[in-house]
C-alpha cells in the first residue's frame, strides 16, 4: 500500500493544497470547510456548490490518489464512523443549550437500557474480590479511565491507572495475574492496535471489561463489554454517558462493599480533614 493510500482525507487535501488550479483550489477549500459532508454530496453537487465543472471534481479526486469520487466518499464515510471530529462537523450543525441537553439525555437513556442490573452487580463483585484492579485508556480514554480510578480508589484500595508518564504497557503486561480485573476504555478514536492489547490482556487475565462507544463491536476476548452512546450535535463527542455508566458500577461496587466499604471511605475522609491542604 503506498504512503498516500494511508493518509485520511483531510491530509491528502492539505498535502496537495498548494499545487492546485484556481478552480481546484476552491473546490478543495471548499471540501476543507466542511468535509464530513462530502459523504452525502454526488459529484455534480459538490461541482454545483463548489461553482467548478464536472471535470474538475473528477481531474481533482485522482490528484488526491483516489480511482473515482465513490472511494473518496467511502473513505469519508468510514472516517466520520472512527469518529474524526472534523468530518462529524456539518454545514448544518445546531449547537442549541436544548439540543445538547437532549441528545445527553438521549445518549444516557440508550446506554442504561443496554445494562443488566445483574451485569453490574457480577462486575462489581469481580472488582471487589480482585487481587488487584488495572485501569487503563488512551487518547481521550484516558481522562476518562483516570476519573474512574480516582472514584475507584475510595472503595478499592488496590487499584491502578496504566501505563503512567515514561512508561510502557510491556512493564504492566507482565505483573499482571489471573485474578486480576482489568478495565479498558476504548471509546473512538481508538489507537492502532487497541484489538491487539485487548486480547493479550484476555490472556492474562479472564475479567476485561471493555468500555467502549456504541459504534465498537463487542471483543469476544472480553468478560464484559459495555457499550455508551457519544452522540454530539457538534463536534466533539459527547461523554455524559460515560461518565454515567462509570458512576453505575462505581455505585454498585460500593454497595456490595457494605459496612467494609463505608470503613475505608470514613478512613479516606477522617485523612482528608487532617491534612486539608494535600
């Protein structure tokens, strides 16, 4: 495959950007405004709202490295799916306080429907009887997989965010062990060999939980997998969810920890009001 057969959309347009035709050149800025949108254009209406001829769109995608305009839209296509922020943009975008405030709604009610009350509480025993629990995530994920340790870490003294600064997955890989729980959030754009990792923490340990956007297909690898709807009416996505779903098994775990669990938090809050300034 050659190099440009790799590079996203956006990055063919930028590389190619200064050596176009006038015409080209407004077609191309034209694409850059808004290239989600693509995807839903025919050629003669990209050329129509572009103000270029037929035959420019055409002499415009092969300079991009693509055979015909259907490959260029099926590449846009799949890379709004993957969840690229600059193709989720549209033309018509409406960034309303009440659009946002149900699309969140929305992404909430879907979410919780898919969850088993009796999935959450396996989850939650899993975690509770774990020699250790591993919390990871990359890219966005790893805010995400870092809020749920620190919520964790008040119930579960044993848990632990990887990898941190300067180190790598092979130094955690190896410590860790077959009663252990691991926790993975692999919310799009997940990085390039995510599926890789995924299974070789299977190998280690039988209880992954994959967290992960409504898009991604369950990993078989994988104990459980719990799947959150990011649906956005802008940009980026949204992760209400997310952090719904975290505050669910988090609550559950809580609860099957009972009196012990409530004794570690009081533990947790009597050294917060001791040393009030760490």
């Amino acid at each position: 495959m050659s190099e440009t057969a790799v590079k996203s959309f956006v990055g063919r347009l930028r590389e190619i950007l200064h050596d176009l035709s006038p015409s080209e050149r407004r077609l191309a800025e034209f694409a850059l405004d808004f290239p989600g949108d693509l995807a839903g254009y025919t050629a003669s209406e990209l050329a129509s709202l572009a103000n270029v001829s037929n035959a420019t769109v055409t002499r415009f995608i092969r300079r991009l490295g693509y055979p015909n305009y259907e490959a260029a839209r099926k590449q846009v296509r799949s890379e709004k799916n993957a969840g690229s922020p600059l193709l989720l943009a549209a033309t018509e975008t409406e960034r309303s306080l009440s659009t946002h405030l149900q699309q969140s709604q929305a992404n909430l009610a879907s979410t919780y429907r898919r969850i088993p009350e009796a999935l959450l509480d396996e989850i939650a025993h899993a975690i509770l009887g774990a020699r250790k629990v591993w919390v990871l995530g990359f890219r966005s994920s790893q805010s995400l997989a870092s809020y749920f340790r620190w919520q964790l870490l008040q119930i579960v003294p044993n848990a632990q965010l990887i990898p941190g600064p300067g180190e790598t997955m092979g130094e955690h890989l190896a410590g860790i062990q077959q009663d252990d729980v691991v926790v993975i959030f692999a919310l799009r754009r997940r990085v390039h060999g995510m599926d890789q990792l995924i299974e070789q923490l299977a190998l280690l340990s039988p209880n992954v939980l994959h967290i992960s956007d409504q898009l991604s297909s369950e990993k078989s690898a994988c104990r459980w997998t719990l799947r959150c709807d990011v649906q956005s009416p802008g940009v980026l996505d949204n992760h209400v969810a997310v952090i719904g779903l975290c505050h669910l098994v988090l609550s559950q775990v809580m609860d099957n920890a009972g009196p012990a669990g409530r004794r570690h938090l009081g533990m947790v809050e009597s050294f917060h009001d001791n040393f009030q300034e760490l």
